[in-house]
C-alpha cells in the first residue's frame, strides 16, 4: 500500500465516522433526553468496562488473563488488550462494598509478569478476604506460572486443569550486551555517572552482586507469599522454587494446588459449597473510534526500526519479574 493510497484510506474512514457519530446523534436524540443521548454515545465512541453486578447474591469472577503488568495506556482510537491492572484493583474495591457479591472465582491464564503489580494484585485480593470474610477459589487454565501462581496463593482453594503449566516459583531479571554489536557497528558508548554503579552496560562483578541481591530479596518474599497460601514451611516451598514449571498432577503430588478439574466441575463445587448459582464478570466493549482505526493500523506496514522496538520490548524488562521465561 503506497502513501496514497494510506491517505485515501484515512479520509475514507474520517468520513464515515462522521457520518455514524452524525447518525447517532440524530438517532438517539428523538428517542432520549440530552443526558442520555451524551451517555449513549460516549459508550459507543469510547468503549469501556461497564460495573453492573445484579441485585441478588453473586459469585464475582476476576479474571487475570495474559503478563501482569501496569495498566495499558491506550487513546480514544485504541481498545486496551490483555490484562488491565488498574481495573482489576478497582473492580475488587467494588466487590468489597457490595452486599449480593458472595465470594471471588479468581480465573488465572498467565505465565506472571512484573513484581510490584504481581504482589499489588495479591494483597488486594488478601485485603478482600480480610475486609468481607468471603472467600476466594482460584482455577488455573493454560498455565498460572511465575507470577501467575503467585496471585493464585491468595486463594483459599486452587483448581487446575489438567493440562496447566503452572509452579515456575521464581525471580528473574533479564537485559542484553550490546557492547559487542556496537563495536562490530563502530558505534562508542560514552556515560558520565556520580557513582561506579550507576550505567550498568558493562556489567562488573560487584554490580551483578547488588542485582543478585535484589532478586534474592524478591525471590524471599514468592516462598513466603507460597507458604501463607499453602501452609508450607519454607524448606517445602524452596525444595519446589528453583524456576521450574510443573503439570497439573505434579503440582497436585507437591501441595501447589487442591484439585484437577475441568472449569465447569469448579464452578459447580464452589456454587454448591457457598450455596449460591450466579456468577458475574465485567463487561468489556470496544469502541466504534478504535474497531476502525484498529483496521487501518493492521493494514499499515511496519518500518525496520518499529519491528526492532517490538522485540526489544518483548525480549527484555531490566526490572524485577516473577514471570515464566519458558512460557514466552
């Protein structure tokens, strides 16, 4: 597709959506007032997760599907993708204060991701049993590893199904050399630092020692996280903590989880042991702006420098990780 024939494209679609929003608002004027009518439309063009728990007893489904990480910054032209941290936190705090709402199905598909939004999800969920007393069941699907286990300790009760990678009890943190790449490109890397530790791009014996120190003080606070969820002493949970992901059936053989079960069957025993048939999950909507310009996007190409940026991006963090290297 030639720049041309990407501007027709544009134009194209800048005409049609004036030409919906105009609709939408002629539309919706004759039949609501100009509150609703601003409502309306603002659902429609902007999209978004809408709270609407019935008014009879429920059980809350929180869902943490994909890398646990902060929340997705997305514009008006954009649908956010994957797990959204701060909507998740702010859905649990409803759930708190909600009445009908009788316990949490906490449903797991990710391999972990960042530590400090691994661990924020885990205390609000330990903040949710200590504020209600209700309690939380937890079902592991394609695989709960690394920090995905993680948020799965504050459960009282883990299903897995029976084909779950899950286990992966561990820190890393990851980066590249590219020393070797710059001198082969002749490019020189120069930096002016306060301090001996401050540009770690060449890394000296002393400053892996400092990142090893971290890791190991995060690495400390998973077994520990493990053995308030599992009643384990740390000697069990370290036995079972050097990185390695593990099946449903070995995970159940190790005390990791409680039962191998289809979703369905855990649904079911938890309904009939709190007594209660109804479950909840938040509604996500795509807006008309980003379902359009999402199209244009797929169909644009990509430069070499933003195929490079991706799996940069993909590849390495530089922080702190409770995350399943093997499941990338």
């Amino acid at each position: 597709m030639n720049k041309k024939q990407i501007g027709g494209l544009v134009i194209a679609v800048g005409l049609f959506i004036i030409t919906g929003i105009t609709s939408v608002f002629t539309n919706t004027i004759a039949k609501r007032n100009a509150a609703d009518t601003a409502d309306a439309v603002e659902k429609m063009l902007i999209g978004g997760v809408t709270f609407d728990a019935p008014k009879s007893d429920y059980i809350a489904v929180v869902s943490v599907q994909g890398t646990i990480q902060p929340q997705t910054e997305t514009s008006l032209f954009e649908t956010a993708t994957g797990y959204q941290h701060s909507t998740t936190l702010d859905y649990i705090d409803r759930l708190m204060y909600d009445d009908y709402n009788q316990g949490v199905l906490l449903y797991v598909d990710s391999p972990g991701g960042t530590v400090y939004e691994a661990d924020e999800l885990y205390l609000k969920l330990m903040e949710y049993k200590e504020v209600t007393g209700r309690p939380i069941w937890g079902y592991m699907s394609h695989y709960a590893a690394s920090g995905g286990y993680y948020v799965c300790a504050a459960a009282d009760q883990i299903y897995a199904n029976r084909n779950t990678v899950t286990g992966s009890i561990g820190v890393i943190m990851s980066g590249y050399d590219m020393t070797g790449l710059y001198e082969k490109l002749g490019i020189k890397y120069v930096s002016i630092t306060s301090g001996p530790n401050k540009d770690s791009s060449k890394m000296t014996e002393e400053q892996i020692a400092i990142y090893q120190s971290q890791v190991d003080e995060a690495f400390e606070q998973f077994v520990q996280v493990v053995q308030d969820g599992r009643q384990m002493s740390d000697a069990e949970v370290k036995k079972l903590a050097d990185g390695r992901t593990y099946t449903a059936n070995q995970a159940l053989e190790n005390g990791l989880i409680d039962v191998v079960a289809s979703y369905e069957d855990m649904s079911y025993d938890m309904s009939e042991a709190l007594g209660v048939y109804n479950f909840y999950e938040p509604k996500s909507t795509e807006s008309i702006l980003s379902s359009l310009f999402s199209e244009v996007k797929k169909n644009l190409p990509k430069s070499e420098a933003q195929v490079l940026t991706e799996v940069a991006k993909e590849k390495e963090n530089g922080g702190l990780m409770y995350y399943a290297e093997q499941l990338r």
